[in-house]
C-alpha cells in the first residue's frame, strides 16, 4: 500500500507540479461525495484562468509602461488634455476624480500629470498635503472621501451559509442511493403494512441520513469559519504613514487617496501612488507586468503600482488609487479562487480512501449477490421464485440497502477531511500561541522537520538594541545609556561628527507623536544609534535641516553597510560621505582615525591591531559591533556615482548589547531531545555569532562554528545555499527563519519557511509559510510540537477508521455469506458511519499536543504514514473484534437463553452495541499508538470526552428508545453489563498490543 501511496499520491508540501496535481485526482475513484472530498484541494480550472487574466493584464500593463517611456521625450510638444471635474467631486470639494486618478498611474501617463500640476498639483485637487498627509478631523469630509474614491480592500467570496454545506453534504451519492431506498421501502411497507408500523424501516434510515447530514455540515461549516479567520489575519499588514501630520503605523485597509505612505526595502507597495521624495529607489514590478527588470522610480518617472515590491531604496509616495480600482485588487480576485495547493498528507489519505474504496465496493457486490442468492435458492427450494410478495420485495430492499451502507462504511470518505480538521484546529491554536499559518501544508511539514536553520537578531535575541560600550577617538567606554559622561570623555570635534553621522546616516527617524513625546523610529539597531546620537547632546530635526542630503545607499545584506553623501552647513558646497556597517568591512575601508585629541592621524598597523582587539573583545562578550566613518569628499561628488568604498576617516566603533530572549536555550535542548538540529546563520562577526550561539546552547563544545561561505558573516545567498544543500544533498526536512527581504530565496527553497511578524518585510512574508509574530524562538518550537501533534493525530484517526472499516466490513460479508443474513443494519451501520467519521475526527484529529511528542525522533522525509506498529494495532484489535461478534453470532442465543420470535433481533441488538462499545474504548485507545496509559492528559482535551459522552449517550437512547426505527430491542441490565465489559476488554488486549516489537 505504501509504494502504490509514494508512486501515486505524492505531491510535495510546495511547489507541487500542476501534473503531480492532476495525476492524484485522476486515480480518485470510487468518491462519495466529490463536492466535500474535493472542498480543499486547489481548483486547478479557476487557476489556468487566473493565469491566463494575468497575462493579458501584464501585457496590458507593459505596453502601458512601454508608450509612457517613449512618450518621454514628445511631451513638451503636446497640447494638454481636456478634463471636465464631475459635479459630485467638485460639491465634495476635490477638483479630480478616482478615474482620472486611476488612469493617470496605471497608464504611466506623464502628460496628464504635468496637465495637472504634477504630484503636487494632484496633492492640492485632492486636498492633500505632500508634508502633513490627509487630514481626517472632519468625519463627513472623510466619509465622502471613502465614496468618491474607495477603500483599499479587496473584493472577496462570500461566506457559504450553513444551508449550503447541508446542500453538498446531500450530495453524497451513497447516501442518494440509502434515500431512495427509504423512498421506496417507505411506499411498498405503507401498502402492505400500513401506517405508520409499514413506515419504520424507512422513517428510521430517513432520519439517520438527516443525522449524519446535519452532523457533517455542522463540522464542515465550522471549519470554513476558521479559515475565513486566520485568512483575515493573514491580510493584516501595516504601513508608516503621515496623516494629520503625524507619522504613524496603519493598517493598509485603511489607506485614502491623499495619504503619504513610508516605503522601505522588503515594503510592498499598498496602493497605486506618486514618488514624493526619497533615494535609490528600485522597484520589481514582476508581480504585475511579468517584467523581471527592476525598475528605478525618482521624479521623472514617479508611478508606483500597487503589489510591487520596493528591492532598494526609500521613499515616500502618496496614494493616488486604492482597492478594487488598481489593476492588483482586480487580479487578486481571481488568483485566490484557485485556493492554496493540497498538502501531502491529505492527497495520501485520498490515496488510502480510494484503495480501501474499491475494496469496499467489491465486497458490497458480492455481500449483495450472496443475500440475493440465498434469497433465490430458498424461494427456489419452497418453489415460490415466480411469487413474490411485498415483504420479499422489501427484504430484497433491505439486501440493497445493506450493500450500500457497507460501501458508506467502507469508503473512508472521512480520512482526507480528517486532515484537513484537523489542520484547521492546529492552524486556530497556534493563532493563539503567536504562529500564523499562511499555507496549510506547512502545519504537518513542520512535525517532519529534522533541522531549523535560525537568524540570531530578533529570533534568538530579544531585538531591544542599546549600545552599552564603544571605543570613541581610540578610548573605550562603558556607555549604558549614559551619553552625558560620554561626551565628556571625548573631543568637541568628534561629538559633532558623531551626532552628524548618525542622524544623517540612518534608515531611522525621530518624531514627535500625537502626545508630544519623542519617538524613535526604525529598526532595533537604528533605534539604539539614535539613542545614542540623542544621549550625546544632538537634535534630530536640527540636525537634518542644515545638511543637504545628496545621496542615500541604504544597508543591503550583502554590502554589510549603509552611506550617505551630504552638503555640510558651512558653505561653499562642501561634501561629505558618512559610512556604518559592519565593523571589519568599514575598519578595512578606513586610512585615517580620530585621535583622542579629535586630530585626524594615518591608520598605522599597531592602531589597526588595537581596533581589531576591540572589535573582538565586544564580540566575545555577544555585543553587535559597528564602525562609523566618514570621508570629505574634496573632488566633487556626482548622484549618479556610487560612494567611494575606500578612503574613510574612522571616528569610532559602537557594541550594540542584544540580549538572548528568556527560554531559547531550554527550547534549544528540547529540540535537541526531538532530533531536530539547530544551527543558527547570521550576518554577525564570527566570534559575536558564537558567543550568542554559546549562550543558547546552539553550539557545544564538539560542535563547528563556520565562517565566509555559511553560517557566521553570512550573505543571503550562502543561506540559500545551506537550505539546498541539507535538503538534497543530506536528505533533510529544513525549516529557515527569516525576517529580511534578502532571505526571501532561502524561505522560499526551504521545506517550512517561518518569517518574523514584528521585524519581517512584506516580501519575507509573502516566501514563508508560517509567520512567527512574536519573533520568538521558543514560538518556532511550538509550531514544531504542533506539526507533530497533527502528524500524530492523524495517524491515531486512520488506525481508529480502519479498523471500523475492517470489522464492519468482514463482519457483514461473512455473515451474508455464511447465514444469509446482516446482523447489522442500514439504520446501525450508518450510525456507526458517524461515529467512526465524523465524531471520530472531531475526538481524535484534535487533540492537543503534549510535551512527550519532542521526546521521539522526527519522521523526517521518507517516513511511512501508516506505520508497523498502527498495522499490528489495527489487525489485533480487529481480530478481537470480529472473534467476539462471530463468537455472539454463532453461541449468543444459547449463552444468554435467547428464544422465542424476538430472539435474532435481541441477538442482533447485543451484536451492535458490543460493537459500538468496543469502538468506544478503542478510540480510547487510540489515543497512544505505543504507549500503555491511554488516560494521561484525556481531561485536558475537552472535545474528547464530549465526544464520547455523546457517543454513549445516544447509543443509550438508540438501543432503548428508537427500536422501531434502528431495528434494536431494549437490552436487559446483564446484556447492557456485558456488552461494556466486552468494549473495555479491547484496552487491556490494545495494551497487550503495544507490548509486541515490530
């Protein structure tokens, strides 16, 4: 069974092929119901639809780009378009309409903005301001705005209601046939019964098929309520924004036409805009023109599209279109209604249902054809077969109906939506415990996981950054949020540099928010410079003001540094370069150094060895180092050129403190005990990397501390390069963190890619599959624990449903053939359906994980799903089973003094309940696959014991109560002992099981 599953129903977690995806389906016979077995696999027609709309929107949009560069240059001879404002836009007080607007961006068209005054001219028509943002004190003004111009949300599917999953859960072709066989059964018992003794039969499959409907949809509908939730949060993305003259963090829903949005590397573009200012900015537009040329967007060319993504760079753009009305709200529409891939485990169980089908079906034939014979050889021996009267004809019903039923239980139709419950169930906690799930499959990938390959800032460390010690002017200092004593310790001359490098040279800003209190913001190692800059005595926007930024190079990843190029405030056009980054890159560009009398002196080789030493003591002692530089530049300086790479001045070295986040070194061991690897990659010094890996327990004392291609001082591509290489090379189930925009290919090419939700850029998150939106290590070991507990419950559910299906199956087969009768029925084996499916899932596929799956080893890529030990488990309580029903069939009546006309149904009542108990306690058992104490932590999962509550409650109630239509007779309070005693006896023989090695 396991070759056939890998042959033909494997697909990969990512990046499946659409054939791998098309094959599975195509060997998926035998489905019930193939509305609700097919609910959650990609719509892979709605998809070459999508495909097909985004190729004619990228042609669209490249022409559209192509005329607009090309018109270029004809612009200053062509006469000014017409526009008429609309009446409804000029009473709101705007002089432009969302279409104008719209056309202006999408088309590229330069010439209708110089009409309108540039984005400046466009600022005012929309009563904007290019500096303060929107104003929305006036709640009516803003209100307006939102109905001329729209929001910025998508269009999106309407919730199915309740009645529709009813409508498809009717849609089971088995349960069709069962209704059509109550329809009938219902006439021909009327006509010769009469009413209602004639209706039972038929009344009570009528209501077990409305039960099991009802039930189902109930499950189903419920679940499509969880995923419409956490798709909810996955859309949660916010922006920096000006409005009301303060900058601020917003949800991107709530963006207007006229606000003046922050854009950063990694940031993807929130709505169609114009470039207000900013530096280097180039942007991949290959999202929506399928062009893989980045573009550069500055004043000439000032069009932002919404979806595209900012690769360099920093600017601000004020949003112009918004919504359903850009080109990427209408192409998102389509490509979400081709759903999220399949994920392995549910195309394997679709494999398992479709085999074990086909079996089911087999024996439905032959068990029909054995009872129609028997039939027919009994009426032939009294000579009655050319007789037949409405009893004969309802049996002959019965038989069909009984046929049916035993494909209804022998279809595990259940298996692939067990999968999928369970996932939603593991998907919803784990929004609880700060992972958010972006694709399915990655829950169950992550319980396989054999290695985490994990940043260390922000990930390992807690990401609050201050720097506590620095050597200034050749002096080392203990700074500790004490600038004041600093400043005291070193040159006039070289505070004023310092504070001129930092606030000039940043990614980061200060602001004053809404209650007047200063504001730092950026990134954690921004945050702290700042600090620092503010501590020495400097002011931000003083500082800003009297120089004249040139040029900004923003940090990349793989240069390791950042610069700037400024027109100092003296005069005469003087320019400067300041440079920071990573200290030995900058060190290694430095010629000069600030002395501790402030003078600029040659960097001589004892003075390079005394900055090495230090460099190396800060790291020793897990600080992030930095070196700041500068450079005047004498020979003039161009935009266009690039800033010098040599040549620096160096004023000092920084050592920025991160501390290890409380709980990493013990989730470090705990993956450990699980089998799982970690090696932590990061872009730190070597000796900083093993001081924080040290400190977690990442690296002991036989373990390798790597430097240059991977691990320590490492480029994104070298990461890419780790994740590929223990992937294929060494066979192992990789899972990468990730927060930058650089780590994209890593996220991408690894089997779980985890980005961080507090430091992660859009494209970051967009590459991963799950979102850790604490950044926290300890939260990626919880994501671990759940993947397991998801892996694992299934595993309890299909050894649960298949031995249902085993017994059910052998029990009706061998009785129709050896006695020519079912002792279960329609009405039973469809109440058993239920317990098995539905109820079963709801019990087993949600239980919550516990801290005893990390002490087992992963399974890793080329583990079994249904493994030895769930085999010998399955045929070991089926053997049980079947020997305790044959043993009642065959001794029953003789053991409990059974006779009189009542004496086969009585028997027959015994036959079901013991067979409905020993389901219960083996779900019981189920529970634990290997160990012995199936109770441990039962009262914690509190949809469990509800589910076995209700089980045994409603079987109460069907043996006691619903005789008429269950075909079960009350049982005595010795039968009803029995029949407990025989379903308890199934949890010492499970325990016996588990003691057998395989």
């Amino acid at each position: 069974m396991e070759s056939y599953l890998n042959q033909n129903f494997d697909v990969k977690a990512k990046h499946s092929s659409e054939e791998a995806l098309e094959k599975w389906r195509n060997l998926c016979g035998v489905v019930k119901n193939p509305k609700r077995r097919f609910r959650f696999t990609a719509n892979l027609s709605k998809r070459y639809e999508a495909a097909a709309m985004r190729r004619t929107n990228q042609e669209k949009l490249r022409i559209a780009v192509l005329v607009s560069k090309a018109a270029f240059q004809f612009i200053s001879g062509v006469a000014p378009s017409e526009y008429t404002v609309p009446e409804e836009v000029k009473a709101a007080g705007f002089d432009i309409c969302a279409d104008e607007l719209g056309s202006i961006v999408e088309s590229h068209d330069v010439k209708k903005l110089k009409f309108h005054g540039g984005v400046d001219g466009l600022a005012c028509k929309l009563k904007a301001s290019p500096t303060e943002g929107l104003s929305t004190t006036d709640a009516s003004h803003l209100s307006q705005r939102q109905d001329l111009f729209g929001i910025n949300k998508f269009a999106e599917s309407e919730l199915k209601s309740f009645w529709l999953f009813v409508w498809e859960a009717l849609q089971d072709m088995t349960l069709m046939i069962l209704g059509v066989c109550a329809f009938v059964s219902l006439i021909v018992g009327i006509a010769t019964e009469g009413w209602p003794k004639g209706s039972h039969d038929g009344l009570g499959i009528v209501a077990s098929i409305l039960l099991v409907v009802f039930v189902t949809a109930t499950s189903d509908y419920r679940q499509s309520l969880q995923f419409r939730d956490l798709d909810k949060e996955k859309k949660k993305i916010t922006v920096q924004v000006t409005r009301n003259g303060f900058r601020q963090k917003m949800s991107i829903y709530e963006l207007l036409p006229g606000d003046v949005v922050h854009l950063g590397i990694g940031d993807q573009v929130p709505a169609d805009g114009l470039f207000l200012s900013g530096f280097s900015v180039v942007i991949d537009e290959s999202s929506l023109t399928g062009e893989s040329e980045p573009v550069m967007v500055n004043a000439e060319n000032p069009f932002l599209l919404s979806g595209t993504k900012v690769q360099d760079g920093s600017c601000k753009m004020m949003v112009t279109t918004v919504g359903m009305r850009t080109q990427w709200g209408k192409l998102m529409a389509t490509l979400t209604e081709g759903g999220d891939d399949e994920t392995p485990l549910q195309v394997k169980l679709n494999g398992v249902a479709t085999i074990i089908g086909k079996i089911g079906l087999f024996f439905a034939v032959v068990t029909f054809a054995v009872l129609v014979q028997g039939m027919f050889m009994r009426k032939l021996s009294m000579k009655t077969h050319w007789i037949w009267s409405g009893d004969e004809a309802l049996e002959l019903l019965e038989y069909f109906a009984i046929a049916v039923t035993i494909v209804v239980v022998a279809v595990p139709e259940g298996l692939p939506l067990a999968v999928t419950l369970s996932l939603a169930f593991a998907m919803k906690k784990m929004m609880n415990d700060k992972a958010l799930v972006r694709h399915l499959a990655a829950c169950e990938t992550m319980g396989s996981a054999t290695t985490i390959c994990s940043d260390k800032t922000g990930t390992l460390t807690t990401n609050h950054m201050t720097v506590v010690k620095s050597c200034i002017c050749m002096s080392v200092q203990d700074v500790a949020n004490n600038g004041g004593s600093l400043r005291s310790e070193i040159p006039e001359s070289a505070v004023k540099l310092l504070v001129q490098s930092i606030f000039n040279n940043t990614g980061g800003e200060v602001v004053v928010n809404k209650l007047g209190k200063t504001e730092i913001l950026g990134s954690p190692t921004e945050t702290a410079i700042l600090e620092l800059g503010l501590s020495l005595g400097g002011k931000f926007q003083e500082e800003r003001k009297s120089c004249k930024v040139v040029k900004v190079e923003p940090f990349n990843s793989t240069k390791k540094r950042m610069g700037v190029v400024i027109e100092l405030p003296e005069g005469g056009g003087r320019l400067r370069a300041h440079t920071k980054g990573a200290s030995e890159i900058v060190l290694a560009a430095c010629d000069k150094v600030v002395n501790s009398s402030g003078e600029v002196v040659p960097l001589d080789e004892e003075s390079v060895n005394y900055l090495n030493v230090k460099i190396n003591e800060f790291a020793n002692e897990a600080l992030r180092t930095l070196c700041l530089a500068y450079m005047d530049l004498e020979n003039g300086f161009s935009p266009d050129e690039a800033i010098p790479a040599s040549g620096f001045t160096c004023v000092g070295i920084v050592g920025i403190k991160d501390p290890v986040r409380p709980g990493v070194k013990e989730s470090v061991e705990l993956c450990r005990r699980a089998g799982i690897t970690v090696r932590m990659v990061t872009g730190d010094n070597i000796n900083t990397a093993k001081a924080i890996a040290r400190e977690c327990g990442i690296l002991t004392d036989d373990g390798i501390a790597i430097e240059g291609p991977v691990m320590a001082r490492s480029s994104p591509m070298d990461k890419h390069t780790l994740v590929k290489q223990l992937r294929t090379t060494f066979d192992e189930v990789v899972a990468v963190t990730g927060d930058g925009t650089n780590d994209a290919p890593a996220l991408h090419e690894a089997d779980i890619g985890l980005a961080m939700g507090i430091a992660g850029t859009e494209v970051a998150k967009e590459s991963a599959d799950v979102i850790i939106l604490d950044d926290n290590f300890s939260t990626i070991v919880t994501v671990a624990k759940w993947g397991r507990s998801v892996y694992i419950n299934i595993q309890k559910f299909v050894q649960f449903q298949l031995t249902v299906n085993v017994v059910a199956l052998i029990v009706n087969f061998s009785s129709a053939c050896l006695t020519g009768d079912a002792p279960l029925t329609a009405v039973q084996l469809l109440w058993v359906n239920m317990i098995m499916d539905t109820l079963g899932a709801l019990a087993l596929a949600t239980e919550p994980p516990n801290n005893e799956l990390m002490k087992r080893l992963p399974v890793g890529r080329r583990g079994n799903f249904i493994t030895n030990a769930m085999w010998r488990n399955i045929l070991g309580q089926s053997v049980y089973q079947f020997i305790v029903i044959w043993f009642l069939q065959a001794k029953g009546k003789s053991v409990f003094g059974l006779d009189g006309p009542d004496s086969t149904l009585m028997l027959n009542t015994l036959i079901f309940n013991c067979f409905v108990f020993c389901q219960v306690f083996n779900e019981i058992s189920s529970r634990e696959m290997e160990e012995i104490d199936v109770f441990k932590g039962i009262l914690d999962n509190y949809v469990f014991v509800v589910v076995i509550g209700a089980t045994v409650f409603f079987q109460i109630i069907i043996i006691e109560f619903l005789g008429t239509f269950a075909s079960t007779t009350p049982l005595t309070l010795v039968q009803w002992i029995f029949s407990i005693f025989i379903g308890f006896l199934g949890m010492p023989i499970a325990a016996g099981l588990k003691t057998i090695p395989v």
